[in-house]
C-alpha cells in the first residue's frame, strides 16, 4: 500500500503491483495514432460541476489515488517496432487551469506525455482525453471516480457503490482494463467506402480554437416528443439532425445541383450487448442517413427511417460485422509484419476512405446519469464535448443528469448553421431549449 499525504489525513491506496507494465491497445484505438498529427488528434472533453469551488492541491492528490485505482489511465503512448502500445508510469499528469478555448491540440511533451489531461474552473473539474485511451463511458467513469475522491479528502465525502462510480480505494481489477473486443465472436465483415456524404461548408477558424454551443434541454420534454414518435430519444435527436442537415443543403445549394446524402453517425455502447466492465474503448458505430436526391423528407418520415435503420443495425450480429472489420486489421498478416513507420501512409489513406467522408456529422448520447443521492448533492451539472475532426465541421455530444439533457455542439468554422436549424426545429415543436456558448452568447428560446 501507498500513503497519500492529504491536508486532511493520511489515505492508504492500493500500490498497483499487479498491473501490467504496458498494454496493447484495444481493437478500436490501433487506429488513432495513425490519425495524429500536429494539427489534429481524436480528443473529447467530459466535465463535472460542483457546488463547491475547487482546491487544485486536494485536486492533485484525488488524481494520484484515481490513476492508482484505474492504473490504464496512467500510461504513454509508445513506438513499438510494428505497433503502438502503452508504456504505464507512476507520475501523474500537471493540473492546469482551464481555458475558454478547449481541447486544442494537445501537447503531449508539456503534458509529460500523458493521453489525458485534468483542468479545473472554480467549481467545475474537466477530463479531456485522446480516444486511443478510452471511451466516452470509461472516460466519465474515471471522472466520477476522480470527483469522489476529491470530495472524500476535501469533506469526508461517504462512497456508496454504484454504476458510475467506483471506490477510489479498492483495489484495480483485471476486467477494467482488458481488450473487450477479444470477447466478442469473430464473424464476417469488410470495409466499404460509402459515397460521398453533405458536409457543411463555412468559415474555417484558427485551429486553436474550437466553438461550443450547448443547448440545455428539460429531460422530460425530449422524452415527450420521443414518445409522441414512438421513438427512443437517441432517435429523436437523430431525426432532428438529419432533418437540420436537409434545411441547411437544400437552403445552400441551387435546385439543379446534386444533392448529396445526409448521413448522421451514431457511436454504440457495446457493453449493452457484451457484459463488461472495461473502462478502455468499448464501442463501435453505426450510419443513419437519407438521400434527398430522392426527394424532401418530411419529418415523420425521417423519424420512420431513423427507427427502421437503428433497429436494422444496432443488433448483436450486425454490430459484430462492424467489430470484425477492426479485428481483422490487427490480425492481417500483411500488416502485422509491415514495421510501423511504413504501416502509417496505408492507415492514414485509409482513415481518409472509410473515415469522416462518409459521414456528414457525429451524435453521440451517453444516454441518463443517476448517481448516489450523497454524490449527487455535490454534483450539480455533467457536460461532454467533442473535439475537431479532420473533414466533419461539427459533431454532436449528449448527456442527461439531474432532469436536464445538454446537448454539445463543437465546431471548426465560424457559421453555427447546423446548431441554429437543430435548435430552431425542437423550439418549432415547443421544446424549451437554453443555449449557452464559449463564444459570450446564451439566450433562453
């Protein structure tokens, strides 16, 4: 056991002895490093709010017994001669600031080569992380842990068991940091490059600078117009902004022009299907779109072909073709014996094919949170964002908690065509939306 020398008193943490000293990287994340560059890396940003202002010194010593209770987090990213792997380490990562611009590139020497970095603003404590690390699901976990931590040493906070939430002080477990996707049954599955999809154009903005509007949304509303469909709410939302999607190419294109598919991508916990507790990537994603080149769709019946495409699509089996296609790409015998400096042109090519071109935008729900009632009461707000892309000008992150479902729009150009439309149709069907921006804007619609 380690001792942890708090203001408060000293906290006996386990030692992590029986941690494996690095780690390969899941099926999902084999494909990110090849994706960095100095201009770009695959990062999102989860946040939590407190009603307490926080001490940046207890801060630090909540992030060292978090990192010793989920060690897959502390770890570099390092060149192996054909792959990337994880090299784990027992420093931790500096606590800075937060900044208005978010999630700008990260630099990982400054950052003492961590995938991960913990920033704070008077109440509120952000995680920002490189996906190579983790998922959105394993990412606020840790978080939620962090913040437990935090409130035990800074006010004797009583940690009861939950989903969200582990105790900082027990010890690591093997299934919280192994490959989930080796669970998985092995089936068939190809890469197939789609058509072109509709992406909007605008304004590039500096690269430094990402622009966040969040639209906060009563939960029970958004369930009302869910039901009103017969549709779940990630399906709502979903037809929302496929609806956004055809408003803003049919008003920026002549009629003569081709049209080109609107196509809304739609990241899937895997761990609904398969039992796990894996607090690395989990997940695999899913295209739902139409084609208005057939025509304008109303919304009733992109809400019908959103339902019928999910229901389609997000199943055990198909979900299991999609998991192949990553399997396989460890596994091919072409690649495995290519070393990685040769590996990264064919990769980035084919990120470039089968990525974002295909893809008009991102939705991604977390779905509902519930914490422990003596949690929750320190916890007032929990917010997600994504960070750029390399071809989608803007992407969509949802999270609900404490009745309020914030809906996080990040974008790369200056026009917020897309988050006007969406907004615009839920305050159509009389959804109460707030909108607040790091760009000084909020209003109440």
């Amino acid at each position: 056991m380690e001792t942890i020398l708090t203001g408060q008193r000293n906290m006996q943490i386990p030692a992590g002895r029986e941690i494996p000293d690095w780690l390969k990287l899941d099926n999902t994340a084999i494909i990110f490093p090849f994706t960095m560059s100095k201009n770009y890396a695959s990062m999102f940003r989860i946040s939590v709010t407190l009603r307490e202002e926080i001490d940046p010194a207890i801060l630090e010593d909540a992030l060292k017994i978090t990192l010793k209770r989920i060690p897959s987090f502390g770890c570099k990213l390092k060149h192996g001669l054909f792959w990337h792997y994880f090299d784990r380490t027992d420093h931790i990562p500096p606590i800075r600031e937060d900044v208005r611009n978010p999630l700008t590139n990260m630099d990982w020497k400054d950052n003492r080569d961590f995938l991960f970095r913990v920033r704070y603003y008077r109440c509120r404590i952000s995680l920002e992380v490189f996906h190579a690390l983790a998922d959105g699901t394993g990412a606020l976990i840790f978080l939620l842990t962090l913040a437990a931590a935090y409130l035990k040493l800074a006010c004797g906070y009583s940690y009861e068991p939950s989903l969200w939430v582990l105790n900082p002080f027990a010890w690591p477990q093997k299934s919280e940091y192994e490959n989930a996707y080796l669970r998985c049954p092995v089936t068939k599955g190809r890469l197939k490059a789609g058509e072109q999809a509709y992406h909007l154009n605008g304004t590039k903005e500096n690269r430094r600078l990402l622009s966040i509007i969040t639209g906060r949304i009563p939960v029970d509303k958004i369930r009302e117009a869910a039901a009103k469909y017969d549709c779940t709410v990630t399906a709502f939302l979903t037809a929302v902004m496929l609806y956004a999607l055809q408003e803003a190419q049919e008003a920026a294109h002549p009629p003569m022009k081709k049209l080109r598919p609107a196509v809304v991508t739609l990241p899937v916990n895997l761990r609904r299907f398969y039992p796990s507790h894996t607090l690395r990537n989990f997940f695999a994603c899913v295209d739902v779109g139409i084609d208005p080149k057939l025509g304008h769709y109303s919304f009733e019946e992109i809400v019908s072909r959103v339902k019928h495409s999910m229901a389609l699509k997000i199943t055990e089996k198909e979900l299991n073709s999609v998991i192949t296609v990553h399997a396989n790409l460890a596994k091919n015998r072409f690649l495995r014996g290519i070393p990685l400096f040769l590996k990264r042109p064919f990769l980035q090519l084919g990120s470039r094919i089968f990525g974002d071109r295909s893809s008009s935008t991102t939705l991604s729900n977390l779905g509902n949170f519930v914490l422990p009632p003596n949690l929750s009461e320190h916890i007032t707000a929990i917010d997600c964002v994504n960070g750029r892309h390399q071809r989608k000008t803007s992407t969509c992150v949802c999270v609900s908690y404490g009745g309020v479902l914030s809906v996080s729009f990040s974008r790369k150009i200056r026009e917020a065509e897309l988050e006007r439309r969406f907004f615009t149709a839920l305050v159509r069907m009389r959804i109460p939306v707030r909108i607040e921006s790091n760009q000084d804007t909020e209003e109440e619609s």
